[in-house]
C-alpha cells in the first residue's frame, strides 16, 4: 500500500558536498514528493522532541536521504535531523518519515 495520495509538496533534497580545500556547499541529489507538516502540541511526539524537530515530512520509503542533508520547501532550507523507516508492513503504509529543522521560520 503507497500514502502517494498524499504528497502535496515538491521537496528538492541537497547534500553537502567537498568543493576543495576548507570548502563546501549543498547540492541538489533529487527532487522528490512529499507531506510536510508542522510538529507542534497537537502533533507532538517524544521522537521528534528529542531530536528537536519542528517539522515531519513523509516521503516514499525508497527515497535516499541522510541524515545532515538538507531540503528545500517552497522556498524555505530545513536540516534534515532524523529519519525513520515505517516499512512494519500490517496495518501501515510503507513510507519513510523525516525530522526537519527550520532556522529561519
């Protein structure tokens, strides 16, 4: 079973990457779909607490992203500081779950 019916959101992934000597930046890897949401109180969990989340995308559980990668939202950089896999496979669409962090919202 796929959560496909619910990307609404265009995510351009990016991932650092060496650009000689003591330099470097973020490139994109892959522009994908996704549902991005706001994790507050009424969407809160421990997980993302911890890892002091502010926002939770759902992509495709194929999709290959890291942790300390970076995506692109409507115009906005979120870090990438957690992912989870939810692939259980009963009572559960197969997707993968990402942690993001916003500085500048």
């Amino acid at each position: 079973m796929t959560i496909e019916g619910f990307f609404d959101r265009v995510i351009e992934i990016r991932r650092f990457k060496d650009t000689g000597g003591f330099k470097g930046t973020y490139f994109a890897t892959a522009t994908i779909e996704g549902h991005q949401q706001r994790v507050d109180d009424r969407n809160s969990e421990v997980q993302a607490e911890i890892v002091g989340a502010t926002h939770k995308v759902w992509v495709d559980i194929s999709v290959d992203i890291k942790d300390g990668d970076h995506m692109r939202i409507d115009g906005k950089e979120y870090a990438v500081v957690a992912t989870d896999h939810k692939d259980y496979g009963f009572a559960m669409n197969r997707h993968k779950e990402v942690f993001l962090r916003i500085y500048n919202d």
